[in-house]
C-alpha cells in the first residue's frame, strides 16, 4: 500500500511541476553571437528560469520559466538590466555601455533608444 501512495506523490508532484513551467518569447536588440552568450548566461541564474536560447536571426529570445517563481515582466527587466531592449521596455544604459562595441548595435543604437 505504501508503494502506491508514493508512487501517486509523485506522479502528482511530476505533472504538478510541469503545469507551472511556461515560455515566453521576447523580442531584445541582441546582435551578435556575444550577446546571445550574455543573455543565456544571465538567463540561467535567473530565479525561476529553466532554460533560454536567443535567435540571432529574429533576435527572439525563448524562455522557459516557473510561473511560481518569476514572470515575463521579471524576465524582461532582467534582460534591460544587462544592457539589451526586451520588447517594448528600453535597456538600462549604463549596463550598456559596459557591453563588448560589438554587441552595441554596430555603435548605432543609442540613435535607436
């Protein structure tokens, strides 16, 4: 009987755990294979966050997330903190002025901010 009770703890706690992950997809103004390493770096110590990959072709960051522990707007401010735009918040300057000249837009983006 014993068996059974643990082994329906944890089916519970298994599909309970995969019902609080969620993704989300936020478009940055990363540019270059540094910045996609930046931000997947920052990305996973990030509480709540599962995984991230950047796509530097749409420049579209997925990430995978605990819904319990953080959200897309955490997320975003997270991403402007490092010195990128995530979708329509703006990215804090100072963090990037200390990012690599290749990862400021080609030295153009503080026209764009």
């Amino acid at each position: 009987m014993k068996k059974y009770v643990l082994i329906i703890v944890l089916l519970a706690l298994t599909f309970g755990t995969k019902a609080q992950t969620k993704t989300v997809e936020i478009q940055t103004s990363a540019v270059c294979i540094m910045c996609k390493n930046t931000i997947e770096r920052d990305m996973a110590y990030e509480k709540g966050v599962k995984s991230s990959d950047l796509d530097l072709d749409t420049k579209i960051l997925t990430v995978e997330y605990n819904a319990k522990k953080t959200d897309p707007d955490k997320i975003r401010t997270r991403i402007t903190q490092i010195g990128y735009h995530a979708d329509d918040k703006k990215r804090d300057p100072e963090a990037y002025s200390k990012l690599p000249e290749c990862c400021q837009d080609g030295g153009h983006a503080e026209e764009k901010q």
